[in-house]
C-alpha cells in the first residue's frame, strides 16, 4: 500500500519532527537520504521507521525496521530537502546522561545556528572529540538542518545537553580552553593531555560564566582587516591544532 495523504495520521506525526515540539514529544529525529540512513544504521541509532516514496528503488540500510511507501508528494511534504532523495527514517534520539569527560571533548556555549552546529559536529567526530556538551540555548543537533551540516557526526558524538552551571560541574576536573580573540596564539599554545574546548556563540562569544571558570584561551592569528571567523570554521581550525599529536603515526 502507497500512503497518498498529507493528512494520514503517521504522516502529520512523521512531517511534525521538522520543528522541536514534535521531536521533544516524540522523542524521534529525521534521517534523510541513502548514505545518511545507512550510516545511522552502522551507528547503532535505533531507526524506528523508514519511509520510501514509491519509486524508490535503491540500497536501504541494513537494519530492521517498518518501512512505508509513500507517494512523491508526501515524500515532498516529509522531506526538509529541497530535492528529495526518497528515503526518510525516523530514529530515536538517544538518551544520554551527562557524566564527566573521558578525554578530550568540545563544549558548545550558546552555538545558535544549525548549521553551524551540525558542521561542528561533523568535525568534532572527525578529529575524535567524541564527547560534545551543549547548553541549552544552543540549536537542536537533531533538528533536519543540523542532522544534514553533521553527514552522520551527530551518530557517532555522544552529546550531552544540560544548563550552563551542570556543564561547568561536570567539567570542574577538566582544564577548560576556550576560543577567544583575547587568547594566546593556537598554534604557540601546549595544550594539557585533556582539555574541554569551548566555542562561543555566534555574536557574543563565550558566556561569562564559562569565562569564569576557564584555565586557558586561545585564538587564531589572523591579518587586520578580517576581525573574525565562522564559529565552525574556528571551531574546526582550533580542535585540529590541539588534536595535532593524536594523529601522529
């Protein structure tokens, strides 16, 4: 059977994780396009549902889910892709308890745009932060927008969201570094064997709670006439430069 509605009950469910109040009362995210769902499913995630339009007729990921066909223009209706790609599964947000660090990890302090903090998260597993703390007026990681900047970094990072003052806690044994224009130059800097970097929000930087409680700030050297860089641009500049002796062979 081909669900043809808009107004099929699973479909208004399914098209409501495009915004946060459907996703925090479902507890559910979307997954779109071929190489992305099967990459979820090498993740472990737990793909709940997936979803293909009717002339789908491509690999799907290796997992064992129910899977629904669906019209082009339901698809259209599901899909936060302008073109899509005729798949989209729905997958359950995992739920993880935040805990002190295991080694080095990222905190984002107020990173407001999607893409920005799905590109950090996309470098984040690259470089092997594998631990991203979020504080709550950061963007939603599983929000399409994130999800897609990330390709599949949002599987593989454990991300742990909490206020401002629980991440600090959790972070009160960990040297913190964070990314400011006041800093001493990246790539003069010896970074400690473990470390929590942290990276602003877009337009006012580092809150002055997290300042308060950082052991070191860091910046990167850049000519008079550019005043600063994209957060995910900085953010992936500094984590390599810190991560450098890790990839040492």
């Amino acid at each position: 059977m081909i669900l043809t509605s808009k107004n099929n009950p699973l479909i208004k469910e399914t098209a409501a994780l495009k915004e946060k109040k459907g996703r925090k009362e479902s507890g559910l995210f979307l997954v779109e396009g071929k190489k992305m769902a099967i990459e979820c499913a090498r993740s472990g995630l737990e793909i709940e549902r997936i979803f293909l339009s009717e002339n789908y007729a491509d690999e799907l990921p290796d997992c064992v889910a129910e899977t629904v066909r669906v019209s082009e223009d339901v698809m259209r209706f599901l899909s936060d892709e302008k073109t899509p790609q005729g798949i989209l599964c729905r997958v359950g947000i995992p739920g993880v308890t935040p805990c002190a660090p295991t080694g080095k990890c990222l905190f984002l302090d107020g990173v407001a745009d999607p893409g920005n903090l799905g590109t950090i998260l996309r470098t984040a597993n690259a470089a092997g932060y594998n631990e991203v703390y979020l504080t709550r007026d950061c963007a939603d990681p599983f929000s399409p927008k994130s999800v897609r900047a990330s390709m599949s970094g949002v599987f593989f990072t454990k991300i742990y969201r909490g206020e401002r003052a629980e991440i600090l806690g959790l972070l009160q044994d960990t040297p913190i570094v964070v990314a400011d224009m006041g800093g001493v130059n990246v790539f003069d800097f010896q970074p400690p064997k473990e470390f929590a970097l942290v990276i602003g929000n877009e337009a006012n930087g580092v809150s002055k709670a997290v300042r308060e409680q950082a052991t070191h700030t860091v910046k990167i050297p850049m000519q008079e006439t550019q005043e600063s860089l994209n957060a995910a641009v900085s953010a992936g500049i500094i984590m390599y430069v810190l991560q450098k002796d890790g990839f040492k062979e």
